[in-house]
C-alpha cells in the first residue's frame, strides 16, 4: 500500500458560507465579516479554482465533482468527511453530525471514478445508519490512515466516536491507535486531522494537544516505530491549520505536500527544512474558506487510492 494518493476529488462549491449547525464543535470557524453571502461565495470559488489549477500544473490528477443548489450544503467543499477510498476497492461512507452535511453525500461520484477514471470498486460500506443513533465518524476527518502500515489514527470528539472506529478499523483491516487531543481551552479538537497529518515518511503533529497519558506515549511511539519523523507543531501554529495537510503524488510519482498558505506562513525554517526532506511543499491560499468554513486544505481533499 503507498501513503500517496496520485488522484484526488474535489467539491467545487455553489452556496460555500459560514454552517451554523458544525459551529458549536468547530472552534476554528468564524462568522464575523463585512462580506455579504455572495461575496464570500465568489471568493472561496477563487480559492478553490486556484487550488486545483495548481494541482493540475504539477500533474497531479484531480476530479472535480460540481455543487448543486440544493439542497444547501455550505460546507460541501469538504468532502473527505463523507467518503474514503481504499486500495482494496473499497468505499466507505460515513455517518456526520449536522443534519446538513448529511446531504453533501453523492454516490455518483463513485460511478463517475469508475467510468471516467478507470478505477476499480469492489464493495460500498456505508455506515451512515449509525446517524440515527447520534453515532458519528467523520471520515478522514475523524481517521487518519497510515496505509503501509494499516494502521489509523483517530482523537475522540463529537465527531468521532471510539466504538465505530474500531469496528471500521476491524472491517478495513487497519489497527486502531486512539488518544485524547483538546485545544488552548481544555475543548474537545473536532476532527484527527486539525491535530496531525501523516506523510510516507514524516508526521506533522501538535503533540501539546495530545492529553498526557499513556494513550500519548502509545500514540507518538506509534508513529515513531514506523519510521516517521516528527515535525511537531505548536498550538499557535495548529490553529493555522499546519496539521490539516496531505501528501500526493503526481503521475511521475513526485510527492507534494498540500497545505494552505495560511500554515505554511505559520512553519519555521527548521519545520519546513524537516518536511523538504522528504517532499516537495505545496502551499495553496484557501483564507476565506479557512475563515468561514473552520476547514483547511486537507478538509477539501478526498484521497483516491482505488485500485484501476
């Protein structure tokens, strides 16, 4: 299995605005501005056309699924919550916590993978019934898979609960590495992939998040024991969105680490120099959309690792 996805999709949004529904779990949205609606829509279009143009002029491969009007989803330009691709042919599908994400779900994206990409895929696990049952798991929001070793990672909240993780875990064949992450203020962080982000050879992480226990000392040993190198981030710069990065590949089999502008501004000298190593960085200005929508470049970003 490789940690690299070399193709990616992507929502590109109709109606993207602050989502009063996620708020409450989402310390990292905010609502304040002076920009009416249709501004802050046309803006993070920019953001969004620019990101995967950028994408495409370094070769990477990128399917770019269109928004609808409705039903209003205004943070349908994150899709990596609702699905995950596998390198076994298999699709998940996620339960979500607000009754609006629940309607970004579309499964023709899987046919459109298929008939237009060449990909293969050998079963649909869709375990988004456990949504009646308040049970959450927000795709590679809540789970960060490290491929090679199959194993996943996940920090609990409101959107990502121990019991289900396991099991998926269990289904996909993946070992469950789980622990506690809070921010500055003691709250629960909302998704994995705020706190940490794991390349094919290097983790970026907020280890000061991590709750002081036993679970971290397990936590970090894992990552460790599995040959990556820890770049770790601070708060400050966790709250720039420097742990909400992913790493592709090109059709050359270039890395890239994705990240938004935001993050990368936020790195050291030495943090960037550590991650350089191994890939070559990819900075993308999503401003808007981190400001509204309390998401960053990860968030946008559903890793295809299907097999053709």
């Amino acid at each position: 299995m490789k940690q690299t996805a070399h193709t990616v999709m992507m929502v590109r949004p109709v109606r993207f605005g602050f989502n009063v529904e996620t708020a409450e779990s989402n310390a990292f949205q905010h609502s304040e501005t002076q920009l009416t609606p249709a501004e802050i829509q046309q803006k993070a279009l920019a953001e969004f056309d620019e990101f995967v143009e950028k994408l495409q002029a370094n070769g990477i491969e990128v399917m770019v699924v269109e928004d609808t009007e409705q039903p209003h989803t205004p943070d349908s330009i994150f899709p990596n919550n609702w699905i995950s691709f596998h390198e076994d042919g298999k699709v998940v599908l996620y339960p979500m916590l607000a009754n609006n994400r629940r309607q970004e779900r579309r499964t023709d994206v899987i046919g459109r993978l298929q008939s237009e990409f060449g990909f293969k895929v050998r079963e649909v696990l869709d375990i988004t019934n456990y949504e009646n049952q308040d049970i959450i798991l927000e795709g590679t929001g809540s789970i960060i898979f490290d491929y090679p070793h199959q194993l996943a990672y996940a920090t609990r909240s409101s959107r990502t609960e121990e019991k289900l993780f396991r099991q998926l875990c269990d289904r996909l064949g993946f070992k469950p590495v789980l622990c506690d992450a809070v921010d500055k203020d003691g709250m629960d962080i909302y998704h994995t992939n705020v706190v940490m982000a794991i390349g094919d050879q290097f983790a970026v992480i907020c280890t000061d998040a991590l709750k002081p226990d036993e679970e971290k000392k397990a936590f970090i040993a894992s990552l460790e024991n599995t040959g990556h190198e820890i770049v770790d981030i601070s708060f400050d710069q966790l709250y720039a969105f420097a742990g909400n990065m992913i790493q592709v590949e090109n059709k050359e089999g270039k890395t890239f680490l994705l990240m938004s502008q935001t993050s990368f501004d936020s790195l050291t000298d030495v943090q960037k120099n550590q991650l350089k190593q191994y890939t070559s960085l990819l900075p993308m200005n999503v401003h808007t959309i981190e400001q509204f929508g309390g998401g960053s470049v990860r968030c946008m970003v559903a890793g295809v690792h299907l097999p053709k």
